[in-house]
C-alpha cells in the first residue's frame, strides 16, 4: 500500500470539505475520491483502501453501508448525536462532536497502518511458504541424492560397457547409448553440484551458529 485511496460518501459538500481540509493537513495524506450516496454504486471496491461516510439520510446510509461493506474494507461512519448508527464487522462509528474532524483523521491513520501492516505479514506469510515448499524439495532432493547416484552409476557402467564391447554396434544404436552415457555424465555433474551446496549450506550454518554464541557469550 503506498499511498493509500480514502472515499468519502457524503451528501453534504460541508462533511467532505472538513475531512479532506483536515487531512491534507497532514504530512503523509491519502488520495481521496469524493461521492455522493446516489453515486457509490459506480465506485469500484478494490480501488478503495478506507471509506469514510456522513451527511446521509438513513435510507441512504444504509444503501450505502450495504455496497461498501461486501468490499471487507474498513468503514468510518460520522454519526450525529442521537442519530442512526448501524453495526458491523468492518464498521467503525464516530459521533460527530465538536472536534470530529481530529478524531476522524487519528482513527483512520490508525486503521489505515493496522491494513497496511496486515497486508505485509499476509505477503510475508506467502513468501515463508514458498521458501518452505521450496527447502521441502531442497531437503527431498538431498535425501534422495544417495539414491540417484547408486541409479546413475548403474547407468553409467552399464553404457561404458556397451560401449566398450567387443562386438561393433550399429551407427543408429552406437548413438542412442553415446546420449544415455552423456545425459548420465550431465545429471552427475547435477548432483555433485548438490553436494557442494550442502557442504556450503553446512558451512554458512556452522558460521551462524559461531557468530550467534558468541553474541551470546557477550551478554
């Protein structure tokens, strides 16, 4: 979320001049999208980071809460004193008292942070999880690796021996057995590559595990 989207449903020019007035003056102030109640319906939810909504009717506040809420977006009602204030999960209600406009500005950076640090430990976790599939394969690759040398051995010898015989091969056939030889020559090279990154996987380990109880040490 780099600079976050603000819309800001209100009926009444008043309400969306003092939020945005206040805001912007702030030194980090959202992008804002003005609209009026008849007019939300056009607005595209995944566009919008925070709504902010006021100055309405009650027929057209709820209308209004009822297509944004769907969006899962974090929503800032503006209440008027002993006015209508409908409840919900992602819904957040203010009063509209004396110094409304401080108070919207300080709820809002609040939650717009709270979204902007969800959306990072969301890509986070994604990220652990692909690094973790991956090192599952690195691990399974490692263990097999035994395995696929014993099977690459077999492969090797058994070409060379063809290779070798007495008895001349066809051109057609003498070529077929020259690639399973090189392919087989190729895939070792593969594995002893493996083995050389554990052997420096181990080392960078070790060198950690060094660094870390001597840091200990000196505590």
């Amino acid at each position: 979320m780099d600079r976050p989207t603000v819309v800001i449903v209100s009926d009444e020019t008043e309400f969306s001049r003092a939020v945005t007035s206040r805001w912007q003056a702030e030194r980090d102030s959202p992008s804002f999208l003005l609209a009026e109640s008849a007019s939300c319906p056009r607005i595209a939810n995944d566009s919008i980071h925070l709504a902010v909504v006021g100055g309405l009717q009650v027929q057209r506040l709820e209308a209004t809460l009822e297509f944004l809420k769907p969006s899962g977006k974090p929503i800032i009602h503006v209440s008027r004193l002993n006015g209508h204030s409908p409840k919900a999960a992602n819904l957040f209600s203010l009063p509209e008292v004396a110094e409304w406009p401080e108070l919207l500005v300080q709820l809002a950076t609040q939650i717009l942070e709270r979204e902007r640090t969800a959306a990072t430990l969301a890509k986070l976790a994604e990220a652990t999880a692909q690094t973790e599939h991956q090192a599952s394969l690195g691990r399974y690759m490692l263990e097999m690796r035994h395995n696929l040398n014993n099977a690459l051995t077999s492969v090797l010898g058994n070409s060379e021996l063809i290779l070798l015989d007495a008895e001349p091969l066809s051109p057609s056939l003498r070529l077929q057995v020259e690639t399973i030889h090189n392919m087989g020559m190729r895939m070792n090279e593969i594995m002893q590559r493996f083995s050389s990154l554990q052997k420096e996987m181990e080392l960078v380990e070790q060198q950690v595990w060094k660094k870390t109880a001597s840091v200990g040490a000196r505590g």
